[in-house]
C-alpha cells in the first residue's frame, strides 16, 4: 500500500508479522516491539521507543519506510488512530498521567504513587470493559467447562493471575492444577496431562520461555491451549488455540496486572454462578 493511503492498524500489524523473519536483525527487533507494544507506539515519543526497544531512534524510522510511510510521524498516527477509535479519552488520560509521573522522576510522597496508579488502573478496567469481545470471552469461559482438568501456568509476574485463577477454578469445583514448577519440574507436570485436558497458558511481554516451551510440549502431546496474553502477535498467542488479550499500561515502569485479574475473576466466578444454577 502506497504512503498516504488510509492505512489500519491491523493491518500494518499483520504486514509487520508477515515480513518479520525477512527483516534485518534492528529491524526485527523495532518490529517485535511494535507488534507487543502497539499501545505504546500510538502514546511514546520516538526516543522512548527505542530507549525501550534498545535500538536507535533511526531504526524505527527506517521500518515505518519499509512499510510504505513517509516517516516515523505517519507510520504513529495510525496507532493513535486507534486508540481513538477504541475509546475517546483513553489514550490522552494515559498520556496525560504519564507525563505527570514520567519514569525518570520520583513522586514525593507514598500517596502520589496510589493515586497514580489508581487512576491509570481505572483507565484500563474502563478499556477493557468496552475493548472486550464476549464471543472470545464465551469461548474461554466454554473450554474452561468442558475440561477434564485444568493446568494452569504463569511464571514471573504472570504467576499471580495463574495463582488466582487455580484458586477460583478450584472453588468452583473445577478439577484444577496450578504448574509451579518446584525443583525444576515443570516438563514433569506437563506429561501429567491426558486426554480431555486443557492448558491455560498466561504470559506478557518479555514471554517466559518456560511457559512458552510448555506450550510447545502441551501442543505436542495433542492437547488444547488457551492463553491469556497482551498481543494478538505474541508468541503465545501464535501457539494456543484461543486467546485473550488484554492490552494493560506501563506505568512508572512497570506492567499493571490489575485488568488481567478483573478479567479472570470474572470468569471464574461467571462458571460459578453458571455451574451453581445448573445445579439447582
């Protein structure tokens, strides 16, 4: 598509992923970003980007050329675009809080860093309240049911939404299994799973190997995966057989697990209450 053209987001993504592999070593590494980040496109500057990219500012300029833009300021208005198109005031309230507490300052006090964060969070709840698609939704919920049993794994910051939803699944009286790992047995639990089985895979950005790896193994061994991830282009996404994804800030650097928690205290507690009037 020529520079100029109306262009959407999803598609450039799927244009990026498409030619990823063909692309040189820098710019691989830009377009990974972008596909993990595409938030963060449409809300940082150039220079942030490639700060957190580790690469020069000029690599990504050279990939929104690659892909047909003039420059780096047109390849990022499609990215704020659709933000804007998600949810009027989502991006600029993000943008505007961001600059309130920029990663390089510290606040003064303890309360600044609750407000903060509490406002930021709000903001993303509010995203995926209206972002969230409710046959993907019905389907994840659906798979979760039909299970014999369900694994469940997340490593790293992603074990606490993995813990919590074992939990709940449990006191539903799902048949649940949380995969920790203890000793180094992770590939020891997964040969655990039979016939009728369903793995719950949960990983964001930077994508633990681990749970990538076991992802692999479940894949392997005929079984089905779900995932909870924060990009369509993840990874993780590319290997389960359905995903959701919930796109959470970077705030203060650091990443907010709190949407993905509501979303899986949601459904949890929606099998419950679903599984309890079946019941009665």
């Amino acid at each position: 598509m020529k520079a100029g053209q109306a262009r959407r987001v999803d598609d450039v993504l799927q244009s990026i992923q498409q030619e990823l592999d063909g692309l040189s070593a820098r710019l691989q590494q830009a377009g990974t970003y972008v596909l993990e980040h595409p938030n963060d496109v449409a809300l940082q500057s150039i220079t942030a980007l490639a700060k957190n990219a580790d690469v020069q500012p000029s690599v990504f300029m050279r990939l929104a050329k690659h892909f047909g833009f003039s420059g780096f300021s047109d390849f990022q208005k499609v990215f704020r675009a659709a933000i804007a198109d998600q949810s009027p005031t989502y991006g600029e309230r993000i943008k505007h809080l961001q600059r309130d507490f920029p990663d390089s300052s510290v606040a003064s006090k303890p309360v600044d860093f609750v407000r903060g964060f509490a406002a930021i969070n709000a903001d993303a709840l509010s995203h995926l309240a209206t972002s969230i698609d409710e046959e993907t939704v019905n389907r994840f919920a659906r798979r979760l049911t039909e299970a014999s049993e369900i694994f469940i794994l997340g490593q790293r910051r992603s074990h606490a939404v993995a813990n919590y939803l074992s939990y709940a699944l449990m006191r539903a009286n799902l048949r649940t299994r949380l995969l920790v790992g203890a000793g180094g047995t992770l590939q020891d639990e997964i040969r655990l799973m039979r016939k009728g089985d369903l793995l719950v895979a949960i990983s964001m950005h930077p994508y633990s190997t681990e749970v990538l790896a076991l992802v692999d193994s479940a894949k392997q061994g005929g079984h089905d995966v779900v995932a909870l991830t924060d990009s369509d282009y993840s990874p993780l996404a590319k290997r389960a057989d359905t995903s959701i994804v919930v796109r959470d800030v970077h705030y203060l650097g650091f990443t907010s697990l709190v949407a993905q928690m509501c979303l899986v205290q949601a459904i949890a507690i929606s099998i419950a209450a679903d599984l309890a009037q079946t019941d009665g």
